[in-house]
C-alpha cells in the first residue's frame, strides 16, 4: 500500500499542450528545490519537453521509455535505482509506460505494473511520480483503469483523488489470454530439464530468432522450467506457439508465486530464490505471471524481428 511520502500521480492528456502544461511545472518545481529529476517518456514527448525546458534540459535526466519499458517488468528497478543514487533524498519522476502500438498483452502488465509501483516503495522514500497517459489516443476503458493505480489523477488542469484506488490488489490474478487450439504439451520433471531446453531452442530458430535471442530465451526457459520442478510440485508443463510477431514460451505448475514483486527486485549476491523469473525479465520482451490456489503460469515472449 502507498504511503505518504510516494506521491503517485496521473496525467491524462488531450494534446501536446496539456502534457507540456501537465508536466513542465512539476519539473520547474523540482529544478527550484534543487531536487534530482529523471524523465522516461515517449521519444516524441522528450523533444517536446526537451525543447520547452531549452537550457535547463541539461539539468534533467533523460532515459528511453521505449527500451527501458519494452518489458514493464523492468521498470520498477530502473526507478529503484534512481531513487536509491540519492539516499532518501526527495526526487521527482515522470514515467509513461503506455504509447500508441502497445498490444492487448503489454498493455495489461503496464497495468499490474502500475499497482506494483505502490507496492515496491512501501515504506516510502519520499519521492514524486508523474505517470502521463494520452487521453487523445488511448482508449476510455484503460484510462478508466488510472484511477486503481494512482490515488491522484489530473485532467484538464484539475487534480482529483481517486474514488476508485485499489490499495492491496492480486496483480497475479486473472487468466492469461487463450491459446491457440492444437499446441502441443510437453510434461517435464528433473530429468527434462534438457529437452525444455532443446524444444526452446528448436521453435526459436525455427522462428527465424537470431542467435543471441535464441541464447536469451532458452536461458529464460531453463529458469523457469528449474523453478517448477523445484517449487512447482516437482513437475510442470511447456507450451511453445507462434502469434503474429512473437514467440510464445508457456508453463504451468503447481506452485503458487506470493510474492507480489518476484522478478522485479534485483537479487542480492547471497539470495538463494528469486533469481529465475528476474533473469526472465532481463532475456524477455516480457512476461506475464498468474498464479493462485490453483497453480502458476509463466509465459514469455520474445519478438521475431529482435
């Protein structure tokens, strides 16, 4: 649950104005206190701030929101870090993990995304996020989702608190999109680990995935596939199928993930779990985690264009 001293904000903006005019003052207050500020945002709304802020860009850090958040699940690190580097400190952020060409799966982990936030900074430091979202462009039911993740949403020039905020949501509940009929299952204990491994493999280059893609992946696999075995009830299932422009890698144990941030806190040099699902986040364009009472299912995906 969010605390005080993490103030989360939204911004649904109509146009290029109302971001400028949503976001340039909060970045001119942080310049006036001398607080650090980090900008990750869409490459056209960088040069739009960049441009307005002139000279004082060079006091802001920048960082592409494209690659950055090309898999959500690594952004919470990213502001982690930033946080970190300044020692409780206050500092302000603006993050916009959704632009236009997200697709359906991606749009839905930018959403879990968004709640885990006021999860990962509480108890706060005392820091500021400004999440902008493209009211012009995105559609009226996700803008209508802000409102869970954030306890203040500006629109229009006005603030509101959200009515709506979801203090403690499952960000693993829910069902993952369906599969396509026919796909093959592959059950594995201990001894399969190394065919989960050569199945990975094979699919990814029969894909047309280059090498070190193939590399990534197929480590991905071996971690999870090694996680089900170990904490899934000793055996699990693997599931490889192709969609428009991705590779799909699938399993299901057992198991359950309580751990509301498992994959997005770095692991320590001494920590014994934890591990697989964060090298996953590193190999993957993403991945998408339910899990409850009835078992867990991991999916990963990776891009065929790289």
């Amino acid at each position: 649950m969010s605390k005080p001293g993490f103030r989360h904000e939204a911004l649904i903006y109509g146009d290029s104005d109302d971001f400028l005019a949503g976001t340039i003052p909060f970045l001119r207050a942080a310049l006036e206190a001398g607080e650090p500020a980090l900008v990750a945002v869409s490459r056209r709304n960088t040069q739009l701030l960049k441009g307005e802020l002139g000279d004082d860009a060079g006091e802001i850090g920048f960082a592409p929101m494209a690659e950055l958040g090309r898999n959500p699940a690594r952004i919470i690190p990213f502001w982690r870090d930033f946080v970190d580097a300044h020692n409780g400190s206050p500092v302000r952020g603006i993050g916009e993990p959704i632009w236009p060409g997200r697709n359906a799966a991606e749009i839905d982990e930018c959403q879990r995304h968004e709640s885990l936030l006021n999860v990962a900074f509480s108890p706060p430091p005392s820091w500021s996020l400004l999440c902008p979202y493209d009211g012009g462009v995105l559609g009226d039911e996700l803008l209508a989702c802000v409102s869970h993740s954030h306890r203040t949403v500006v629109r229009a020039g006005t603030s509101e608190q959200s009515t709506e905020y979801l203090s403690e949501p499952d960000c693993f509940a829910g069902e993952l999109s369906p599969r396509p009929d026919g796909v093959e299952a592959y059950a594995f204990g201990r001894d399969g680990l190394s065919t989960v491994r050569r199945r990975v493999e094979h699919a990814a280059e029969e894909a047309g995935i280059a090498a070190p893609e193939i590399a990534d992946l197929a480590a991905a696999a071996s971690e999870i596939a090694a996680n089900s075995v170990c904490h899934g009830g000793g055996v699990g299932t693997l599931r490889i199928w192709q969609e428009s422009d991705r590779l799909l890698v699938e399993f299901e144990d057992e198991g359950m993930v309580e751990e509301p941030l498992a994959g997005r806190l770095r692991p320590t040099l001494t920590q014994e779990r934890g591990r697989g699902l964060w090298l996953a986040n590193q190999f993957c364009d993403l991945v998408q985690i339910r899990s409850g009472a009835s078992g867990t299912a991991v999916r990963l995906q990776t891009a065929l264009n790289g």
